[in-house]
C-alpha cells in the first residue's frame, strides 16, 4: 500500500517491529560483566618473586592486592627445609633465587609502598621490581635506598614512596586481605582470586587461568 508517497509493505512493516522487539529485549538484559583476578602477595615470600612475573603475562587487568603472609599464617621460610622447597622450585621454573641478607626478610616498608602502587595501578610494576630486588638480586628491600630504587622503576617518587613507607595505617588493610583469604580457605601466598574461588601458590597459576577463561 502506498501512504504519502512511501511504498511499504506487511513483510516490511513485520521485519522492523521484530528488529525493534529485539532491541528492547538486549537492551533489558543485563551484560555479562568479565571477571577481573585479583593477584594477593607477600613481598617476603619468594613465590611472590617466581609468580609475579608469569602473572603479569598470563591475566590482562589483573588487580594486585598486597596481603599479610602471617594473617594467613604462611611459612617464614627461616626454616632450612622452607628454603631447600623454594631453591628447588626456582630451579624447575629456571630462575635465580638469591636470599635476602635478614633470613626473616623484613618487608613492612615495602608493603606499605605496595599498597600505595596498588591505588594508582602501578601494582605489577612495583612488586615485580621489589621481588626481583629481593630474590633475585639478594638487596633488603626495606633498605629505604633499595625501596627507593623498586619505587622509581614503578613511577613513584622518593617523597611518595617516604610518606607511604612510614604510613601505619596501611598496615590494618594488609592485615585484613590476609584474614579475607584465610577465611575463603587460603593457607599460603601468593594466591589468585577468580570470582569466587581462591587459587594458592604461585603452583596453581595455570589452574587461575583456566578458570579465568572459562568465566569470560
């Protein structure tokens, strides 16, 4: 039929009103929203220096979240049978592993740094610099010219990185992500949050990513 100069037709007419009904109804259907790991670690463990880097290549928008080792109630790794298991998964994964001066590998200062790298999304950047610092080269990382050093490489200045190392009330946050792990059933660090399951140990990375993958 012809209405103002406009030919149309019913098959016409059916196929826009279908197009439409189908616009309303993806429009009222809520987005699948992809999940978003989060990376949890302890610069005092030497998993965190053998995981961080593999993490960083395996997961895109990974969220890096600086966690209490002893909140979880992990190993110290003073112990020598501690030590002996971390040598022997360095050299099964070929990387160097170099112990830190202090067997207990003070890094409080440096968590604190952590936090405030993980605010402004320079997580990866910093824990991959300090671990590698620490485990790889041997250096105290609570050093504050070491500290310095880790900050600089992730984009944080030394007046930045000063005020967040003597910053205190960084600490209860840290405390609390590794009394939330432990809670989900954490029992050691580093550990990887895929929706709601936790993945411990830098062991269990490629398990993260299947799950990762299948939630996407």
């Amino acid at each position: 039929m012809a209405v103002m100069g406009v030919v149309t037709s019913l098959d016409s007419y059916r196929l826009v009103a279908a197009c439409r009904r189908q616009t309303a109804r993806l429009r009222q259907t809520p987005r699948r929203v992809a999940v978003r790991p989060t990376f949890y670690f302890d610069l005092a463990s030497p998993y965190t220096y053998l995981a961080a880097e593999r993490a960083e290549r395996m997961f895109a928008g990974l969220q890096w979240v600086p966690a209490s080792g002893e909140a979880l109630r992990c190993a110290t790794f003073v112990a020598h049978d501690e030590r002996a298991a971390a040598v022997r998964r360095a050299a099964l994964l070929d990387l160097p592993l170099v112990w830190p001066p202090d067997p207990s590998v003070r890094v409080v200062d440096a968590m604190r740094v952590a936090s405030l790298a993980a605010e402004r999304g320079l997580g990866a950047a910093f824990v991959l610099a300090a671990s590698r610092l620490a485990f790889c080269g041997g250096y105290a990382i609570d050093d504050p010219e070491i500290l310095a050093e880790a900050a600089a490489a992730a984009g944080i200045d030394a007046h930045e990185m000063l005020r967040a190392a003597r910053d205190v009330g960084r600490d209860a946050p840290i405390r609390e992500a590794g009394r939330e792990l432990l809670a989900a059933g954490a029992n050691r660090l580093p550990a990887l949050r895929v929706g709601g399951i936790v993945f411990c140990g830098e062991d269990r990375l490629s398990a993260a990513v299947a799950a990762a993958r299948a939630s996407a």
